[in-house]
C-alpha cells in the first residue's frame, strides 16, 4: 500500500512538472481602441471585434482590460507627446499587459488601412506596421494580420512620415487614400510613396516619398490658384465704341493722303504763280515794276517751299501707316456681352443684362 502511495505521488510530482515545463506562457495583450473618424467608427469595431476573435485561438496570449481610453485620453493621462512607446506603455502596465497594441484606421469603398502600433511594455519599445486590405472581408482579414503583428512575427520595418505645410491644414493623401491633414506623423512600412496635399484655393502639391526607417520630414509650399479671368458669354454683335488699331491706320492713311494731294496741288499753284512772277520781274522796264514783281514772287516763293514740306509729311505719314493697315490682322468685330462670369479662389461673380 505504501509502495504505490510513492508510486502515485512520484507521478504526480512528474506529471506537475511536465506540465509547469511543457505550458506555453501567458501573454496579456492589452488594446487601446482603434483611432477612427467619426463616419467610420463601426469599421474600426468591426477591425477590432477581428482582432480579439484571432488572437483568442492563439495559445497563450490573453487580453486585459478592457482599456475604455482612447488614444487621445491615453496620451493627455500620461502626458505623452507624439505617442511615444514609454510613455503610452504605462497604460499597459496598468492593466497588467505585457504588449499594448493601439492604431489608426482609415478608408472607404472596401479599401482599407491599417497603421499598427505593438509596444513592448516592459522595454518600452515600439513595433509599427501599416496592413493594407480590399474587398468585403477587408475588415476582418486587417483583424486577422493585426493578430499576426502582435504574434510578433511578421512585423516589418517601418518609417515616420512627418507632413507639413505652409499654410496648414491641407489634407495629406498617401497612393491616394486620405491620411488626416497637416501637420501630420504618419508611421508606414519603409518604401515609396505617392504624397499629395489639396487644400481649397490652393494649387493641389504632389511628391513621390522615398521612406526609410528613421522620421522623414516632408515640408510643402502650397501657392494660392491664380484668378481666372472673366469670360464672356451669350455675346452680340455691336457698333465698337473705339476704332480698332487696323481701323486707326486706314484713316490716318487716308488723311495722309489728303494732306499730300492738298499740299502736291498747292505747291504746284504756287510754283507757277512764282513762275509768272519771276518772268514779269524779267520782263521789267523799270525799277518799279522789277519791285512790284519781286515780293509777290517771294510770297509764292515761300508758299510753294511750305506746301512742298507739307506734300513730304503726307507723302511719309501715310507711307507709314498704310504699311501698318496693310500688314495688320483687323479684329472680329467687337460684341457686346449679354451676361459675364469670373472664378476667384475665394468664389465667383456674375454680371450682365437679364
């Protein structure tokens, strides 16, 4: 009888011991609720419903808390900045977690990201991760990878992305998916990206992002959208109130003309007057009659010398501006606008006869 009491005890001692070494040990996960925007809270209980039900069918890993703080409430009770992983992982070890896990999720249209923080309590360090997943199960396979990452071993290396601007406020889009608006830290695996920013009245900014780990700063000098110019429309046709350029050569032109055939025929008429004059002073037999010759013939003299001067300028002024008519293009006539609009990059504007 004694002989199998040992017997027993001896196995119960070794089955005790097998068990203690053979058991995996426990884990305690704690979770931060996801990060979401308001129009998307129920993907982000959808994700996180995901990750419970996966890391439940993981053996040795447990969940505590639950944690019922948000991220931002988690920071300003530790007075955390930029979520760094000592600090947030006080929130951890209050409720006896050895890992904290917390994210940012975001998307729409089936297309979904995931930004995975898993911190090490104890160390106080930082695994980061951005999981990607499309289709109807989008949500429910980010639960099962976010699983994963927690496991602890499928977690890639990742970079920091810190996005400004100037002004602020522009929305940051990364390969086209809405990330939040500037300034803005985005954790993400290294490699390259698509950034663009767009902000209302500004000219849209775009860059492809070469990221390594390490935190990369992104710096954007967003310039302002040019004024478009008024534009006419439902135009009708009109008398112009001002003669076009073409127009104005064609009647100065003209005048020119005028003025150089005016001046051709008086220098011609006085030319012969000072003729006559000059061949009656020739003709003279007496003094007096040579002097009543000769200053009627300096008259026609000068006449003649001022209408040739004035045939010149004529002759040059319409020279020149029939050059111009015949070599300028003359404007469509000109139509008067019924109703005209205009862009601004802080609006419109409307006027017109209605």
């Amino acid at each position: 009888m004694g002989t199998r009491l040992s017997v027993v005890w001896v196995w119960l001692i070794v089955g005790l011991w097998a068990s203690t070494g053979l058991a995996q040990p426990t884990v305690g996960v704690g979770i931060i609720p996801f990060e979401t925007p308001v129009s998307q809270a129920s993907g982000g209980e959808r994700a996180l419903e995901a990750l419970r039900g996966a890391l439940e069918l993981v053996p040795g890993y447990v969940e505590k808390g639950p944690i019922q703080l948000t991220l931002d409430e988690a920071r300003l009770s530790y007075a955390c900045v930029d979520e760094q992983p000592a600090c947030l992982g006080q929130v951890g070890a209050l409720v006896g977690a050895d890992v904290l896990v917390w994210g940012r999720l975001a998307g729409k249209d089936g297309d979904w990201a995931l930004e995975l923080h898993v911190i090490e309590v104890r160390e106080g360090k930082s695994a980061d991760r951005v999981l990607r997943e499309r289709g109807d199960r989008a949500l429910a396979q980010l639960g099962h990878a976010a699983a994963e990452a927690v496991v602890g071993h499928r977690i890639e290396r990742a970079g920091v992305l810190a996005v400004r601007s100037l002004p602020a406020g522009a929305l940051v889009y990364v390969d086209g998916m809405e990330r939040g608006a500037t300034p803005v830290d985005l954790t993400l695996p290294e490699g390259e990206y698509a950034l663009e920013l767009r902000m209302s009245g500004m000219m849209p900014w775009q860059q492809d992002v070469a990221l390594k780990p390490g935190k990369q700063l992104v710096d954007a000098s967003l310039r302002e959208v040019d004024e478009v110019e008024g534009v006419e429309v439902g135009a009708r046709p009109r008398e112009r109130a001002e003669a076009s350029p073409s127009r104005v050569d064609l009647w100065v032109t003209a005048a020119g003309g005028v003025v150089t055939l005016a001046g051709g025929v008086s220098a011609a008429i006085f030319g012969l007057e000072a003729q006559s004059r000059a061949n009656a002073a020739g003709a003279a037999q007496t003094p007096d009659e040579y002097t009543a010759q000769r200053q009627p013939f300096q008259d026609a003299k000068t006449m003649t010398n001022v209408s040739l001067g004035v045939t010149a300028v004529g002759a040059v002024v319409t020279g020149v501006f029939a050059y111009r008519w015949l070599t300028s293009d003359e404007d469509e006539p000109e139509a008067e606008p019924v109703a005209q609009f205009g862009l601004t990059p802080s609006g419109g504007w409307v006027m017109g006869r209605f």
